[in-house]
C-alpha cells in the first residue's frame, strides 16, 4: 500500500510542476485576483486528493 500511495504522491508533484511549467509565462498576463484564485483552486484541489489518499491508504 505505500507504493500506491508514493506513487500518487510523485503523480500529484510532476502535476503541479507541469502546472507551474505551463503557467510560467502566462503568469505575466494575470491580475492579482486571478493569480490568488489560480492558488486557491490549486491548494484545495492538492488538500483534497491528500485527504481522500490519508483516509484511504492510510486507515488503521
């Protein structure tokens, strides 16, 4: 079980860096407001699959 859950570990990392990488130079276009929701959506999405994967894999 802790290789699946290592495995969506390292999935949910090369996301947020493809995120990142593909945002990079779109980032310049944004407002303050548009960027702050962009992290807000990007922090609950990543809380989100981290609480399902503790609650799942991680029941004792």
């Amino acid at each position: 079980m802790r290789v699946r859950a290592a495995t969506l570990l390292v999935v949910m990392l090369l996301t947020v860096v493809v995120l990142a990488l593909m945002l990079f130079s779109a980032v310049a276009t944004f407002d303050g407001r548009s960027l702050v929701a962009l992290c807000v959506v990007v922090v609950a999405a990543a809380a989100g699959g981290i609480g399902f994967s503790w609650k799942r894999y991680y029941r004792r």
